[in-house]
C-alpha cells in the first residue's frame, strides 16, 4: 500500500508482479471510497432524490402561472368546485331572502359542501405533489439504490482519476507530464461545469416545455424510472460534450487537423454540433438551442487553444533549431 502514497518515479523500474500489485492496491482504494459514498449517499437519499426532483418542482411553479397547461384532470376538479360554490351560493341567496330550506336542500347544500372539501383537497394534492410516480412494487428501491449509486459515483471521481493518473504517470516523462496532467484536471473540471449546466439551464427548461406541451390533451404522469433516466442521460451527455476544447487540442497536438482547417469549416463544424444537439435528450427545438449555443461557445475556445498549443509548440521548434544550428 505504500505505492498509493507515493507515485512510481519515471526512471523506476518495476516488474509485472510489482505493476499488477499496484494495480490491484489502487482498486482496492477506489473501492473502499466507493463503497464508503455509496452508503452515504443511500442514507441520505431522500435529499438526493429531491435534488433530482427540483426540474419537476420547477415546472410545476410554472404551470400554475399558467392557466392554459392545466391537466384534464385539474380542470375536471376545477369545474366541480365551481358548480359546488354555485350550489351554496344560491342556497345562501335562499337564507338571506328569509325563506327556510327545505328538507331536500338541506340535504343539498350539505351535499355541495361536501364536495367543495373535497374538491379543494384534491386540487391542493395534485399540485403540490411533483413527485415522480413508481409503476411497480420494487420500483422505489431500485431507482433509490440506482440514484445514490450515481451519486456516489460521482463523489468519488476525484479519487478514483487520482488513483488512475498516478498509476499512468511514470509512462510520461518530466516534461511531458505538464500537458498530461492540464488534460487531467481540465477534463473534470469541464464535465462538471457541463453537468451543472445540463442540471441549471437544460433540464429546468426541457421538463417544463415538455410537460406543459399540449397539457389540456394530457394528464401526464412523470415515471420515476424514465425521468432519472432521462437526468442522467442529459447530464451526462452534456458533460461528455463539454470535453469538446480537449478533443479539438489533442487533435491539433496530434498532427492531425491543424487551427486553420478548424477555422475554415467552421461553419460545417456548427452544422455537426447543431445535428449532435438535435441528438440530444430533450428533442424539443428550445432545448436543442439551448446546448447549441454553449457548444458553439466550446468551439470557439477550443480554437483558441489549438493556436496556442501550435504557437508554442512552433516557438519550441525554433528554439531546438536554434540551439542546433549554434552547436554546429
């Protein structure tokens, strides 16, 4: 266990018992981190799961400012609170005028507030319950086991890209190591600010258009199953896209596009992205905008780094020539 404290040195030479010990020791540890975040995150998975529930939150806040995305089912509740208020209305017109009720409108008027209650109590439980429905008897423990897994998951990313870049170190050299290591820390820093982009702007604004599309033609029930599904496939795949600038510099430091091609089919470049947003969860055209337009962004960052990448990597070759040609 002392390997995981302290790296392997580039010029240390280990044999493959000694490399599969390493191996097997960094496993070990990001196991143990794993485990140990995948049961706190289950313990406290109810704030979790709210943390995943807030888009659907959110939505709702928006529905109820809007009259016209009303369910078939608010509407029913709606018109039958109406028509009880009516009922004791004109039973109450009765009273003031003097006139006692009869029987039969005590019964009704008995009746009608009644169901005013009871209209009441339902229109506050559809609308305050944004919870994502379970369909199945064991549906609600494995979307709780699922979610606090991915959440775990996510918590111990740092360990886990700690153990892997210390185990591939030694292979790179001193100087090669820099480069190494800007890529290490700039793709997780990337897939988290694409993961909180797809959690605060993409997933707020595609729950609500699709929920409250057409929503006087549907009662729509959320399934827990799909909408975490849906979460996780989002943000994942906005994370994944955000590693774009990354992909576009090793590309340059490759040799195998250089800045100025990039630059010349930039305009095909923002047609891909715009067919890989389609592509997207949420096909929605306002979600689809929405991840356009930081892509696009991406783009024009990874552009700018593959020009320093080959201007540097151009002042270096000139230095090496130069030191060549003053030896000779």
């Amino acid at each position: 266990m002392a390997r995981i404290l302290k790296p392997v040195e580039h010029d240390e030479e280990l044999t493959i018992v000694e490399h599969l010990d390493e191996l097997r020791s960094r496993l070990i540890v990001c196991l143990v981190v794993l485990v140990a975040a995948f049961a706190v995150c289950l313990w406290q998975s109810r704030p979790l799961l709210g943390v995943l529930n807030a888009p659907l939150e959110r939505a709702a806040d928006k529905a109820e400012r809007a009259p016209t995305s009303l369910s078939g089912r608010e509407r029913e509740l709606r018109k039958a609170l109406r028509d009880a208020l009516a009922a004791q209305t004109r039973a109450l017109e009765q009273l003031a005028e003097g006139r006692a009720l009869s029987q039969r409108e005590r019964r009704a008027l008995a009746a009608a507030v009644a169901a005013t209650r009871s209209s009441v109590r339902q229109l506050a439980r559809s609308s305050d319950d944004t919870r994502p429905v379970t369909l199945s008897l064991g549906e609600p423990f494995t979307q709780t086991v699922l979610v606090a897994f991915q959440f775990a998951l996510l918590f111990a990313l740092p360990v886990i890209l700690h153990q892997a870049w210390a185990f591939v170190a030694p292979a790179f050299a001193p100087h090669e190591r820099r480069t190494a290591r800007a890529l290490v820390i700039g793709a997780p820093a990337l897939f988290a600010a694409g993961v909180a982009f797809a959690y605060f702007v993409v997933l707020p604004t595609a729950v609500a258009f699709l929920q409250q599309f057409n929503a006087g033609a549907f009662d729509a029930l959320v399934q827990a199953r799909s909408y975490y599904h849906f979460v996780l496939i989002t943000a994942l795949a906005t994370g994944l896209l955000f590693q774009l600038p990354l992909a576009m510099v090793g590309l340059v430091q490759l040799g195998v596009v250089s800045s100025d091609q990039l630059r010349r089919n930039r305009r095909i470049a923002i047609v891909v992205l715009a067919v890989v947003a389609a592509l997207l969860p949420g096909t929605d055209p306002i979600t689809t905008l929405i991840e356009l337009v930081p892509m696009v962004l991406l783009f024009e960052l990874g552009l700018l780094l593959a020009r320093v990448v080959e201007r540097r990597r151009a002042r270096a070759s000139a230095l090496a020539d130069a030191g060549a040609g003053g030896a000779a």
